[in-house]
C-alpha cells in the first residue's frame, strides 16, 4: 500500500463517547492507543464526554498525549449525539467510534480496518453474528438483540445482521454527506447513521467479528423496558423519516450552518470534512 501502512490509512480517527467512566476513562483510552499503536498508522482518538456529571472530563484531560483529544458539554444529551459532535472534529480519512467502558476488546479494531480494505468498504461495523466473533453475552441480551435485529431487517431491508455493536468505521466521504442529516441523539443512532448511508447510495457495507463481553450490570429490569421502547421509538422514526415523508434526502446545508452555530468552539468546521 503507498502510504506507509498496510490500511493505506493517512489518518485514522477514532470517536470514544464516554457517560460517566471516571473510574475507567483512562484505562479505557490507554487500551485504544495501545492497540493503535501496533497497527503503523497515525491516529487521533476523540474522547467526548457526553455531560460533565462527573470526572470524567478531568481524569481524561489529565493524559498528556497529542494523539488524544478531549471535549465536551454540560448536559448528558445521549450516545447519538457525542458521536455527531466528536465526528466534527475528526480530521481522518477513516472516521469510526468505539464506546467506552472496553466491553468490546480493542484489538478487534485491527480486523475491521482489515474487513474495510479486503471489501473496499464504505462503512464496516462490528458483529456479534460473524462467524469468527467471541461473545460473552447475557441469554436476554441475545434475545433482545434477535428481536431488533428481525425488526430493523424489516423495516431496512438491510443485510448487515447486527447494526447495533459500538464499533464501527467509516469512509470520510460517508461522514461527509451524512452526518448533517443525522437526528437521533440516543438509542437508535447506529440504525439512523447506517440507514441513511445506505439511502445515500454508501452500500458496500460489511461485517467484522469482535471479541465482546457485557460488562453492564447497572441496567435494572425497569430501566431496560424504558430503553427498549425509546429504542424502538426512535427505530419507527427513523422508517418514517426514511420512507414516509423522506426527509433524509432534502438538503440539509442550513442544518449544518445551525449546528457549527450552537457549537461554536469547533476548531474544525464540517465544510471541510
């Protein structure tokens, strides 16, 4: 490959959003630029804190490495939307997100750069049904997954198995065009983000194993039913959008305008992605 690794990667940009991970945000941070490191290429990881409820931001700051970025805002606004805000000030040619907490093993991000290259992919995502994956997961988790992914296969179309794992990779030029048409800011983001590429014409998405253990135990029953009807909330809203009043495919430019306008310390302005 001409540009100095084997990805022919110039740049790769990782978005971590992070809630509340003050006792692990610097374990976590380390582990991914451990990992990038073996890789040969240059990298920048964006950490975002998604509300500063916390210390977080502070213990994150407190890693002194160009390589790592840390921003913010006050307000816990949900996964969605820390990875829309920390994409803007992606500079890579290769833009993904990885969630914190590392129940996700980082090395696995060298077999989807991998997958990305062997397919000539516009996005490859991380999959729990690949068949080489290891996962660790609770049966009801796995069940649950079942249900949405029937679901999202209905209402998509999509061949991908498994939307829904926080690891994934993209082109620049996919970010490009669909990051300003991007609305979800919690549950359903990875469907929203991967229905519009795919709408956008971005169809060469692929699969790529991981090696998974959950690790949440703070979900209770109650809450679990509560993110499981948002999910689909935002699941429906999403087809609607998509295939009733087909508002992904009008001209978002004022949108965009308005964003860089509420987050106007952005060094880096999304004209220039």
């Amino acid at each position: 490959m001409p540009r100095g690794n084997s990805f022919g990667i110039k740049l790769l940009s990782v978005v971590m959003p992070a809630y509340k991970q003050e006792r692990t945000i610097k374990k976590d941070i380390k582990s991914i630029s451990a990992t990038l490191d073996t890789l040969g290429l240059q990298y920048e990881i964006i950490v975002v804190v998604d509300g500063m409820l916390d210390g977080t931001f502070k213990k994150a700051s407190s890693l002194q490495s160009k390589k790592v970025k840390v921003v913010g805002y006050p307000q816990n606004h949900g996964k969605g939307h820390a990875i829309r805000y920390g994409m803007l000030y992606a500079s890579g040619d290769v833009i993904g997100f990885m969630d914190a907490g590392m129940d996700i093993r980082p090395t696995g991000m060298n077999m989807l750069l991998n997958h990305m290259v062997w397919y000539n992919a516009d996005i490859i995502v991380g999959s729990k049904l690949h068949p080489a994956s290891k996962v660790a997961y609770p049966k009801y988790r796995t069940i649950l997954s079942w249900g949405y992914r029937s679901l999202t296969h209905i209402l998509f179309g999509f061949k991908v198995k498994d939307t829904q794992v926080g690891l994934k990779f993209f082109k620049r030029k996919v970010v490009r065009k669909v990051l300003p048409k991007l609305v979800v800011k919690r549950y359903a983001f990875d469907i929203e983000i991967l229905a519009v590429a795919y709408s956008q014409g971005y169809k060469r998405i692929y699969e790529a194993p991981i090696d998974i253990s959950f690790k949440n135990g703070s979900i209770t029953s109650k809450n679990l039913w509560h993110i499981i009807f948002l999910m689909l909330w935002d699941t429906v809203a999403v087809f609607y959008r998509l295939r009733i009043i087909r508002y992904y495919y009008k001209n978002h430019s004022i949108k965009k305008k308005a964003l860089l306008r509420r987050n106007s310390n952005l060094h880096l302005r999304l004209n220039n992605l």
